[in-house]
C-alpha cells in the first residue's frame, strides 16, 4: 500500500490525474496468532533434529534455537560475526528469481534499512558448537558457516526440505514443526525463564515490542502471582503474602471494618 500511495500522489502532483483512488483507503488489521507453547519441541526433540539434519548444516539448528535466527539470517552468518558473547547480525539471504533460476542474495535484515544490525547473545553451548563446527567442516568460500556442497550459499528452499527430512528421520514426523519453529522454542524458552518482553523483542528483531507481546505475552512466568503480590504491597504498604495478605487488604478497601 506505501509504495501503491506514494505512486499515486506523484500522478496527482505531475496533473495526471485529479485525485488519488487509494487516498482514504484502509489496510485491513491483521491479527498476530498467539504461540500455543505446548505445540513447541523440547530440548530433546532439537537435539535430536540436529542429529539428524546434514551435519555440515547442523550448527543451524544450535543458532536458531539458541539465538532466535530466522532462517535467511543463520544462512548468512559467518565466522567473523561473532565477538566477545555476541553475534551481531548484519544481513540475510533472500531467495531471488532470476533467469536461471533461482538464488540466494543478501538483503538488509527484515524491518531494518540497509546498513542497520541488531546484537543477540550467544550462550556457551552454541559457541562450543560453533567452534566445533568451524574444527570439522570449515566455512564456505565467502566465509559463511554454512554452505552447499559447492562452497555457495544455500538458498532457503533447499534449507527447508532439509529441515523437514531431518524431522521425520528424527522421528516427529506427524509434528508440524518447520525451522521457524526454533525460533518460537527461543522466544517461549526466554520469556518462560524470566527475561523480559523487551530483551526478548530486541533479540527477535521485531519491528515493535508489541508483535512480541501479541505472539508472547501470556508465557510470562507467574505474571498472576507476581500482580497479587505488587499489588498487596500498594494497597497495604507491606509487602506480604497468604492469608495476612487477605486481611490486611480488606482492611484497606473496607476502612470501617477492624
């Protein structure tokens, strides 16, 4: 619709036409499905899809579930991407029609313009995996960790069906799970340990902290239990829990009763 808006006001400023046809249109909301958690592998079932996915590529799997890659951004990280615990993501590959076919092309990261990166954390295992991969199969000829058998980038169709094969060998296969779904397992697993919407949002690269709280936010721990005890603390000035806590707020939402 941007573009479409922008290419009708220029005809409206050039006099090629009298007034733009999509001036007070509307877009359409669309509305963000909330993560069921439970449809989400556990750290078994990851394990064992990098056991069985190409194990040239199984370092993927490690980066998407550990640091919440999108598939086109794992693609194009190199070695060189990380430093001092952080993986500082700078571009991704995108699938392009051309006229022999199709191929992988770097792209600025999706909701970011061209030049913009965002840092994620690296926890020790992944690094350790990393490292392990870098020992056994090396990098690709542009430097990137993973790569085709010719040393090329990998196009992200090709990635999939290999995802989905190393599923079912790994014996889900009546699971709907696809590689996105790794990066849910690093969102509910974040947000389920504690670390807030904000940190999570930031990680994930959304283009606002509200699509995270819309996929997100009920997985919050205890957040019930943590409101009850908020909010003792403000109606009483104490901060207490249980039966007292009853009683002591009673006493302030009902002055007359002692």
């Amino acid at each position: 619709m941007a573009p479409l808006r922008s290419l009708f006001r220029s005809a409206v400023a050039e006099k090629r036409i009298p007034e733009s046809p999509v001036a007070l249109a509307s877009l359409p909301k669309i509305k963000t499905k909330r993560l069921d958690e439970k449809s989400l592998p556990d750290w078994k079932a990851v394990r064992d899809i990098a056991d069985k996915i190409r194990p040239d590529w199984a370092i993927s799997v490690w980066l998407m579930a550990g640091c919440g890659l999108r598939i086109g951004e794992v693609l194009a990280v190199r070695q060189t991407d990380f430093e001092s615990g952080m993986l500082r993501l700078r571009r991704q590959f995108v699938r392009v029609k051309r006229a022999d076919g199709y191929r992988a092309e770097l792209a600025p990261l999706k909701a970011r313009d061209e030049g913009e990166w965002r840092d994620v954390p690296v926890p020790s295992y992944v690094w350790l995996a990393v490292e392990r991969h870098v020992a056994q199969h090396g990098i690709g000829r542009d430097g990137y960790l993973l790569h085709a058998h010719h040393g090329g980038e990998v196009l992200d169709s090709n990635y999939r069906t290999d995802f989905k094969a190393a599923v079912k060998k790994a014996g889900y296969g009546d699971e709907p799970w696809t590689a996105h779904t790794l990066r849910h397992f690093f969102a509910s697993s974040a947000i389920a340990g504690g670390v807030s919407l904000l940190e999570v949002s930031r990680w994930l690269g959304h283009a606002t902290i509200q699509i995270t709280a819309d996929i997100y936010g009920h997985l919050t721990p205890d957040a019930g239990g943590r409101l009850r005890s908020v909010m003792d603390q403000v109606l009483t000035g104490v901060s207490v829990v249980g039966a007292e806590s009853e009683d002591r707020a009673g006493s302030v939402l009902s002055p007359g009763v002692k």
